[in-house]
C-alpha cells in the first residue's frame, strides 16, 4: 500500500538533489576548498562550470542538467515557503534573468546548508537568504507577472542604452576623461587588449614585446656576423 502514497501527506518535502553531473561539479569545488594540497593543485588545473553561477556551465549536459534541478527546487520552494501570492516564485521565471541568477544561488546555498553538520548554516539561509531573496523578487517583479508573464517593461530603456548613438555618447565621453587624466599626469600610455600601448595623445602606438624581439633579433645577427670567419688571404703568385 504505501508505494501508492504520494507526497501530499508529508509535513515537508525534502530538497530536490541535483543530477550526478551537477553532483560532479559540486564535488570538484569541494576538492578546491576541502582538499589536501595535492587535490587541490590537480583540481584547479581542471577547469569546471560552478553551478551558483549558471552562465560557466560549459556543456549542453551541465545545462539541461541545471535547468531541470532548478525547476524541481522552485516547485519545491512554492510549496514550502510561498504561503502568500507574492512569495511565489513566478512560472515564468526562466524569462527573468536575475531571477536565474538568484535562484542557482538560493539552490546552491540551500543545498551547502542541508549538508552541513550543523543547525547553523540552515538557520542562516532561513534567517537570511530567503528573506533576502523574496525582498529582492517583490520588488523586481511587483505585480507584472501574477496573471500571465508580461513582457520587459525595462526593454525599451536597455534597447537606447546598447544603441549605436548612446554607445557613442558615452565612448566619447569616457576618451575626453581618458585624454584629460594622461594629459595632466604626463602618463598618456594605455594598453590596448592586444597588448599595443597606445599614446592617447598623439595616436602612437607601440609594442614593446616586438619591439623587445627586434632587438632580440638584431643582437643575434650582429653576434652572428663578428663570429664569421674572414676570407683567408689570396696566395702570392711565384714570380
């Protein structure tokens, strides 16, 4: 009989658990924390997406992966701490960016808490996180999305922003700062992502790694010519 029980008759529900691939993950920032010296030096030379940060997750797999736990730790959460409609997290929170971003981290921080040996990281995440969390989702979200999900009312604004012409406007304004600070420092050299150092002032622009491997290069040929062997002498003719 009991395997015909659902979870409607539980007090609470226990935390979603994350897939072996996001497990994965956990465990080698573990090593990095937790680890001896060796694991450590072997576990950082191995690059790894963190999960509380959803944007490093480098593989289709760690992905799916997350959005899957995600969505089992927001029905989760609905059900043990949404008691008034504005504590809901919205359906629709995939479309919210920020909200991703909140959620990986009320997850992850949720998860390091049920796994600690203690009361005392659980008691923070209640005394702290979820508060924290909802405060900042109420204010974010108001009332846009309790029906339906409404489009981005802040669209319209971050379109002017990454616009050629505001993009320009500011560009501009920044190099006046740029040319001003150089101008009175006497320093009017920046580098340029190339590694070029660039004279704001008057537009030179050199390289000192080439400049250094000319050098380099010029030294070797000058060392090579003093070290070749001068024509011997012609021989005298018999008279």
């Amino acid at each position: 009989m009991t395997e015909n029980r659902n979870a409607d008759g539980f007090l609470v529900l226990p935390f979603p658990q994350p897939g072996p691939v996001i497990r994965r993950l956990h465990r080698h920032w573990w090593t990095v924390e937790n680890g001896t010296p060796l694991e450590q030096d072997k576990a950082k030379e191995r690059p790894a997406g963190r999960p509380w940060d959803p944007a490093t997750l480098g593989t289709s797999g760690e992905r799916l992966e997350l959005w899957r736990w995600l969505e089992d730790v927001v029905r989760w959460f609905n059900h043990e701490y949404a008691w008034d409609t504005s504590q809901v997290i919205p359906d629709c929170w995939p479309d919210h960016p920020h909200l991703v971003h909140e959620i990986a981290i009320l997850a992850d921080a949720r998860r390091r808490a049920g796994s600690s040996a203690n009361s005392a990281a659980l008691e923070e995440w209640h005394r702290v996180c979820v508060p924290w969390f909802l405060d900042r989702m109420q204010k974010s979200i108001k009332a846009h999305c309790e029906e339906r999900h409404q489009a981005w009312p802040a669209r319209a604004r971050y379109a002017r922003h990454v616009g050629q012409e505001s993009f320009t406007l500011r560009n501009l304004r920044s190099i006046e700062d740029v040319e001003e600070v150089g101008a009175r420092s006497g320093s009017p050299w920046v580098t340029d992502i190339g590694g070029d150092e660039i004279n704001i002032i008057t537009g030179e622009v050199r390289n000192r790694s080439e400049e250094e491997q000319i050098a380099v290069e010029e030294r070797e040929r000058q060392r090579a010519a003093q070290g070749q062997d001068q024509l011997p002498p012609e021989p005298e003719q018999a008279q």
